[in-house]
C-alpha cells in the first residue's frame, strides 16, 4: 500500500520511504511493538532510542516520523505521530538541537610542510598548472594566517614582488611585506619563486590555453634548479581572482575555487608523500602560534 500510495514519487524518495518504513518494522518485531497501527508511545520510545543510542539527527527523526505518518494514511489508518506525545518530543528535539562539533585542527609541522610542498615539484604537463597553484595557496596560507575565504578571495593584482619580498596590497590598509614562511632553499619552498611560476601559468592562461600547453608542455624545458628571477610585470588583469579552478588537461578557468578546496588539496598531496592526514583541515597551513 506504500509502494502505491508513493507511485507519482521520484525513484530516489520512493526508496527512502520505503528504508525508513522497513527501519522501524525492523525496530518493532525486535521490541514486540505493532508498525501499523502504531501507538504513539511506541514511536516516541522509537525515536528518543535512535536519538540518545544512535546519535540520530533532529532532521532524521522529522524524517522517520514523517515515513510512519505516511505509511498510516496509504492504509487509512489516523495518524499517530499527530498524537501525544510525538509532537511535543519532536518541538523538543528541535529546540534542544545540539551546536554542531567544532572539529579542531592540528598544526602541519615546517617539515610535514617541507615534504608535502615537495609533491608539487613535479613539472610535467599537465600536473604542473595544479602542482604550480597548490604550492602557492600553501605557502601563501602559512605566510598569511588568512583563513580559506581570505586567501582565495584574493585578486591576481593583490600581490607584487618587490625584490625578494613578496608584497600583499588590501584595500584601506598599508601594503605587507610577507615573510618567506619556509627557509627558501630553492623554488619549492619559496614564496616569490612560486607566485612568479604560477603568474607565468595565469598569463599564458589569460591569452588561451593552447599557449599555455605550447610554452609549458615542451619536454625540453629544463626544471629550475635552485631560485627564479624575482621579477614580475604588473598583472595583466588584476581583477581576476589569483587562485582558480584547473579542468584536467590543464586548462584553467575563470572561476575562483571554492572554500573546501584548501583542505581537498591538502590531504591529497599529504597523503602522496605518507603525512598523517589526521585533523588536517585547511587551517593546519596556519603559522604555529
């Protein structure tokens, strides 16, 4: 009778109706209650076991009681969940929703750093537009403490080099210089040398992605050996956003990343070269305290 009181559904609500109804049957035949028709004290005592046992949502709850209400009305049978005492134990449910775990994260140490960083070295087409990118968003979180939002709202005419300093320029506030957050051995761990090769990828980038294949793709382009020129011509559109989304192949898009992005990143390129991935979240890049 449920299956045919839920036919003009969609597939996908169809079978979660059909879970959920199973789920309390189940929960009944284990207890020795009667699914339908049901008592309302039975599904109260349903519902506060899968909240205090399970850990089971507000949401689901609403949802579960929701699946019985609907399974009495394809049968013709009242329903229960409008009867005490499920109203009043769902209002409150609701009211006593608990605030949502804060999930610490723990610090990336400089020499987790140092070998994650060294996952990015790899400069063969078309890895190297990501590995360029990737490098650049760790160094620049480390360097900056900014949080994801902070860091990948910035615009591609935000940063300059000045010598071998990279220069951070936000609006009402005094130009700051950034500290290297690494010893700069070569270019892998050095902040202007990755903001000057990931500039080079945006630039090619901007005029079309053919020239960017063309310029970075030749196998006899030679990796750099120790540190860049820290020199960079002012951007070409510096209202663009800096750090953007890469398609596979290497072509780079318009479009700014979105804000889970850092952690994704972080965890895959830590986890290609054995760092504990355990508690990193985009604000394991931040300075230690």
């Amino acid at each position: 009778m449920l299956r045919r009181y839920l036919a003009e559904h969609a597939p996908q609500t169809r079978r979660a109706y059909l879970a959920d109804w199973k789920r309390w049957v189940h929960w009944c035949r284990t207890n020795n209650r009667t699914p339908l028709p049901a008592d309302p004290v039975d599904i109260a005592l349903y519902l506060v076991h899968a909240h205090d046992e399970h850990g089971a949502s507000q949401a689901t709850l609403q949802r579960w009681a929701s699946t019985i209400a609907t399974s009495h009305a394809a049968n013709g049978h009242p329903d229960p969940t409008s009867q005490p005492p499920v109203p009043d134990l769902l209002r409150w449910m609701r009211r006593a929703k608990p605030r949502p775990r804060y999930r610490g994260s723990r610090w990336l140490t400089d020499l987790e750093l140092t070998r994650v960083l060294a996952h990015t070295r790899e400069e063969a087409w078309p890895d190297l537009v990501i590995h360029r990118r990737d490098r650049l968003i760790m160094l620049l979180t480390r360097a900056t403490g900014d949080g994801p939002d902070e860091v990948l709202g910035l615009r591609a005419g935000q940063l300059q080099l000045d010598g071998d300093k990279v220069i951070l320029l936000r609006e009402d506030q005094t130009p700051l210089a950034l500290a290297d957050p690494l010893p700069a051995a070569d270019w892998a761990t050095c902040l202007p040398c990755s903001l000057a090769m990931w500039r080079q990828v945006l630039d090619l980038a901007d005029d079309s992605t053919a020239a960017l294949r063309d310029a970075l793709e030749d196998s006899d382009r030679s990796t750099p050996r120790s540190h860049l020129h820290h020199a960079l011509a002012p951007a070409p559109r510096p209202e663009n956003w800096l750090l953007r989304r890469v398609r596979r192949g290497g072509t780079v898009t318009s479009d700014r990343m979105a804000s889970g992005a850092i952690r994704t990143l972080l965890r895959t390129h830590a986890t290609a070269v054995g760092v504990d991935t355990e508690g990193l979240t985009a604000f394991a890049l931040r300075p230690h305290p």
